[in-house]
C-alpha cells in the first residue's frame, strides 16, 4: 500500500513538473503559437455545418444524430466543410507540434520545420479524416439496429482516445500513419497516469472557459463569442503543448 502511494505521489510529482514544461513552453513561443492557432478560428465555425461534431484536443469530429434525408447540396455543403475543418485543424495542430519541439531542443524554426508542418499537416488530415469516418460509420450502424445513442458517444470517446497522441508522433518523430496511432495507444498504455490527468485538466480548462464567459454574457451577450476565442488561441493550443511534454516525458534526457 506504501508503495503504492509513493508510486502515485512520484506520478503526480512528475505529471507537475510536465504542466511546468508546457507552462512555460506556451509563455516563450505565445505569438507563434497564437499564430498558427488562428486557422483554428476558421475551422470551428465550418465545423458547425456539420452533422456531427466532437473536438478532444487531437481530435476534430462532430457527434450526434446521423441525417440520413440531407439533400444534394447539404451532402456537398458538409463534405466542403469537413475536408476544410479537417484541412485547417491538421495545419493547426501540425505547427503548434513544431514550433514546441523547436523550443525544447534548443532549436529554431528552420526550412525543414516548415516541411515538416506541411508533411504533418498531410498525415494528421488523413488519419482525423478516418477517426471523423469511423464514428460516422458507427453512428449510421447504430441508427440502423437501434441500439442506444450512448454507445455511440463510448465509441467516440475510445476513438478520440485512440489517436489523441498521434499528432506528437507524428511530428516529433515522423511516424507514418499508422505507426503514429499505434504510438499513440503504446503512450496511453505506459503513461495511463499522465492520460488520465490530462483528461482533468482539460476537462477543468474547458469547463472554467465556458462558464466565465456564460457568467460575462449575462451583462454582454456578445460575450458568449469570445469563448470561441478563448478556446481556439488559448485552451486547445495549450493542451497541446501539454501533449508534448507528456509524450517527450518517455524520453528521460527531456524530462
């Protein structure tokens, strides 16, 4: 039991000393990243033609109620909007990724940084876009058997979970796509700690932005908006950076 509790107590030690290294990553690289988090302004609008939306960090999909009778135009006007979303939130996620690695090893932003954001942002596109598929394919077999909604937002959350990481592998150490997903589930195994931490911690962060600004729209309804904002330059990017630090924490000289 003893050594149990001063297993979990070095854990959160360390899960500490990890939201310090991105803390302080987002402080040094704050207009970089504030940069290439504006296309992220961009895409959650566009995210709300669609049908089904679901963002955890890495993750870029819409959940709900499958339509099933969307006319020509709707069908084309959601495609256009996913592949756009998609397009613009893999470019996103794809610099912020760079742009920290550069920072903790002591680097800056070069030529091939800027390649390897492109190269990312390809990879990253494909494998949201399959994740995006996956639940939309499980939605349409639920809503053909009847079986309960919450299985669909279950299998949502496994999937989120699945590639939650795969961003890190990608751009820090150039997987392929589906080495970056298996990357990703092998971090999740041996760091579950640290998962389930982040897990709170954007769920605090998420839940603390979205209530400020309920409170601030009650005398300033434009207020709500800002959330948006708030959530787009700010919130995802920074759990982003923590991302990084979690995955660069299996990498003792990093920690």
């Amino acid at each position: 039991m003893k050594k149990r509790y001063e297993k979990a107590k070095q854990g959160m030690a360390g899960f500490i000393d990890i939201l310090s290294h991105a803390v302080e990553a987002y402080s040094k690289n704050s207009k970089l990243i504030v940069s290439f988090s504006i296309p992220l302004l961009i895409a959650f609008p566009l995210s709300l033609l669609l049908p089904n939306f679901v963002a955890l960090s890495g993750t870029f999909l819409r959940l709900g109620s499958v339509k099933l009778d969307l006319s020509a135009a709707d069908v084309l006007v959601t495609l256009v909007a996913l592949l756009l979303s998609l397009v613009f939130f893999a470019f996103a996620i794809a610099a912020i990724n760079v742009t920290v690695k550069s920072q903790r090893t002591l680097n800056r932003l070069t030529s091939r940084d800027v390649e390897l954001i492109e190269g990312a942002t390809f990879s990253l596109f494909f494998i949201f876009l399959t994740a995006f598929a996956a639940i939309v394919g499980f939605n349409l077999l639920i809503a053909e058997y009847g079986i309960p909604q919450i299985w669909a937002t279950v299998f949502a959350l496994i999937v989120s979970s699945i590639v939650l990481f795969a961003p890190q592998a990608v751009v820090l150490e150039e997987a392929g796509l589906s080495h970056a997903v298996a990357k990703s589930v092998s971090l999740i195994q041996k760091k579950f700690g640290y998962f389930i931490l982040f897990l709170i911690v954007a769920g605090l962060l998420f839940l603390a932005n979205t209530w400020v600004f309920i409170e601030i729209s009650k005398g300033w309804p434009a207020a709500r908006f800002l959330s948006l904002v708030t959530q787009s330059l700010i919130v995802l990017p920074f759990l982003e950076v923590l991302k990084v630090q979690i995955y660069l924490s299996k990498y003792s000289l990093l920690n």
